[in-house]
C-alpha cells in the first residue's frame, strides 16, 4: 500500500481559495509534498523542472486548461507516466470523454468532498496509508 | 431554471431573469435585469466594467455556522458556487483582473443560536479578498430580507428590503441547495 506522504502532488487551479481547499483536502488525506500552479502553462513548467508523481488539476483556467494540461503531459516522455486527476463540473460529461481519449486517470466533480477525493485518488494507486 | 419575464416598460423591452438559490447567471445584454430575493443567502454580483459582462449568483452554506460539523465541505461548496459564477464570465470575454464585486444577503431573519448569514456574507468577502475582486459596494446582514436588481451591463444595482413576514417562506427560512459531492460522475472509469 503506498504512502500518501511519499507522493508528490500538484494542484493545478486558477482560483486561489480552490487550491487552499484542494491542499488542505490532501493534507488531510496524509499527503505531504505538495506544490501548486495557477494555470496549465505554469504547471507545465514546474512538472518539467521538477516532476511530480499526481498531478490534480481544474480544467477551467487561463493560458493553458486542464485538458491542454494534460495533452501536454502526455506528450512529454519525461513525465508522460505521471498520474493526472481531472476536477470537473457537474456538466462536463463531454469533456471527461475527451480527457479519457488523452489518457485521464481519473476524475472528481466539484463540489467534492475529502474523502470523495480520496477515493478518487485511491482508484489510481490503491489504498493510501 | 431560471425564470425569465419579458414585458415592456419606459425604457424599452427588458428581460427579467430570476435568480433562485444555487443558479448562477451571466450576460452583457443591455435590456437584461437579474433579480433575486434574499434572506440568509448571499448573491454575488460579479463584473468586468470594460466590456460590461456581469453575473450574479445566489448561494447558502450547508451548515454555515453550525459548529457541530465539519464547515470543509460548506466552503468547498461555496467556492463552487463562486467559481461557476467567475467561470461564466470568463467564458463570456470578461477578464479577471478586472472583475469588481457587490455583495448582497446574509441577514439574520430570525432567533437562532447562530448567525448563518453573518457566516455566508462572510465567506463571500474572504473568498473576493483572497482571490483579489475589489468588493466596490456591499449591503449585508441586518433583520429584513433584499429584493436585489442587477443591470450586468452597466452594474447598477437597485435594492429594497422586504419586511420578514412579506418574504417568501424559501427566503424566511432556505435550505441549502447543494449539488450531489464526490462520487457524483456518471461515468465509469474504474
């Protein structure tokens, strides 16, 4: 069973308090190596100066959104392997279809809860200790 | 839905479009108005001044102020409700860094042990400030339910307080509309 504290994440969210919530979810959750970007371009950036196991990011966002994100991830062989969670509304049944046609690991609709989250998480690695 | 009223008056044909809890709303349409009537709720009227794209939305914290229960999910909610309504404007061409706030509800509408309105009214201030949206002009709190008109595309706001008993019973005493959390895709990727 891995340890939530032994993977690195990245929360990818344009919205300030969004991340906050995100992080403190996480924390929560047992997760200790977190770091953050305010959009896809950014993200991008950091993943390819510094890779992370989990990537969860919105897909609503400025520069660059979630599902050009995760294109870009895969696309990048360095960090294609990297574990990609998609935080969605209610009504993006379509976008969720195309973020699994680019290789979405998983998704969450906001608004979620922790351990609405965990699971979600947990569907990717196995149960988190 | 939202409800939508055309009928004519002075200033030519407006459209009407009712606001209710858990809706949002965005247009740049001159002869748009939003209404809504507020009690402990919050509406947030969000507006990108340059090209007149505005929004309100209207909103509730499950639980907000009960100190009996994990207050996560009330925010979580809460910043949804916000987002949808940034989202929107967003889509439309507002920007962001442009984006100016007014903020209306929150009132305390009857006895209780807590003040869930105090708590909505201020959320939505923390959530503007953390997020950097200059609240330009606010009216919250107090004992009187608001009936709130919202130009988007000039941002004029037109507000009346309405005695308690004259409020619709939803607004006198609201319950929380909250989308279905976690688990709430219908598609199977496991």
């Amino acid at each position: 069973m891995p340890q939530a504290s032994s993977i690195s994440v990245l929360v990818v969210d344009d919205q300030l308090t969004m991340r906050a919530l995100i992080r403190n979810a996480l924390q929560q959750i047992g997760f200790k190596d977190i770091r953050e970007a305010p959009d896809g371009e950014e993200a991008l950036k950091q993943l390819l100066a510094k890779p992370a196991n989990l990537v969860i990011s919105d897909f609503n966002m400025p520069k660059m959104d979630g599902l050009a994100l995760l294109r870009a991830v895969r696309s990048h062989p360095p960090i294609r392997q990297t574990a990609f969670v998609m935080l969605t509304g209610r009504a993006d049944r379509e976008l969720v279809q195309r973020a699994v046609q680019f290789g979405v690991n998983n998704y969450c609709v906001k608004p979620f809860t922790v351990q609405g989250l965990r699971d979600k998480i947990e569907q990717v690695f196995g149960q988190l200790t | 839905m939202m409800g939508q009223d055309l009928h004519q008056d002075d200033s030519g044909p407006t459209i009407k479009v009712h606001v209710t809890q858990g809706e949002s709303h965005v247009s740049s349409d001159p002869n748009v108005v939003m209404t809504t009537v507020l009690g402990s709720c919050i509406a947030a009227c969000l507006r990108d001044p340059t090209t007149g794209i505005g929004g309100m939305n209207h909103f509730l914290l499950p639980d907000a102020g009960d100190g009996r229960r994990n207050n996560g999910d009330a925010v979580r909610y809460g910043a949804y409700a916000m987002e949808l309504l940034i989202n929107g404007l967003l889509k439309k061409g507002a920007r962001r860094d442009r984006l100016e706030a007014k903020i209306f509800g929150g009132g305390k509408l009857f006895d209780g042990l807590s003040d869930v309105g105090a708590s909505n009214a201020a959320f939505a201030e923390r959530f503007l400030r953390d997020e950097g949206i200059p609240i330009v002009s606010s009216s919250t709190g107090g004992l009187s339910a608001r009936r709130v008109e919202f130009w988007p595309a000039t941002g004029r706001v037109r507000q009346r307080l309405v005695a308690v008993d004259n409020a619709p019973v939803e607004v006198r005493r609201p319950v929380p509309i909250v989308p279905a959390v976690s688990n709430a895709g219908d598609l199977e990727l496991f």
